[in-house]
C-alpha cells in the first residue's frame, strides 16, 4: 500500500475514534436528565427507520411489494414474534404476493 493510502486510513480512524471517546470523556460520570436518556434510547431506531424505509419502497419496480412485505413485517413484529418468525413470515408472504 502507498503511504498516502495508509495516512488516509489512519486520518479515517482518528476522526472515527473521537467523536466516540468525547462523550465519555466529557460527561463521564455524570447522570443525564430522563428526558435527554429517553432521546438517547430511541435514537437508533428512528435511524434504523431512516435508512430501511427508502429501500423498502424501492426494493422491485411495483412499490406495492415493499409495502406490503413492510406491512407484514410490523404486524408480525408489533404482535411480539420471535425475530426469525417475522423474518420467515414476510418471506412467505411475499413469495405468495410475487405470484400474483
């Protein structure tokens, strides 16, 4: 590898490394308000929504096929499921959706 390369690489690490370790090294033992916690807690899933949606509507040319599969998905998760259930159940049902 070059050493522009490699400096990139290591420039990349550092500016991943810091906005990690600030957090804990600014606030370290401190207790955060309820409300700013309860923000913290939800924060991966409202990301997780933000870069699954897009895709969910634009997986095949009918917009419907993701919809419904994001449908199923939700009801089966929101009903309490195991995780592989949701997972199998949406297949199967997009599999029989695919043949109509």
């Amino acid at each position: 590898m070059t050493s522009p390369i490699i400096w990139m690489i290591i420039g990349m690490g550092i500016v991943t490394y810091i906005p990690r370790m600030l957090p804990f090294v600014l606030i370290g033992g401190k207790e955060l308000p309820p409300f700013i916690q309860g923000v913290l807690k939800n924060v991966p899933y409202a990301t997780l929504g933000a870069l699954i949606f897009p895709a969910v509507l634009f997986i095949q040319d009918d917009i419907w096929y993701g919809l419904v599969g994001a449908v199923i998905a939700f009801i089966l998760a929101f009903t309490g499921v195991n995780v592989i259930v949701v997972v199998i159940g949406t297949v199967a049902i997009l599999s029989l959706f695919s043949l109509f």
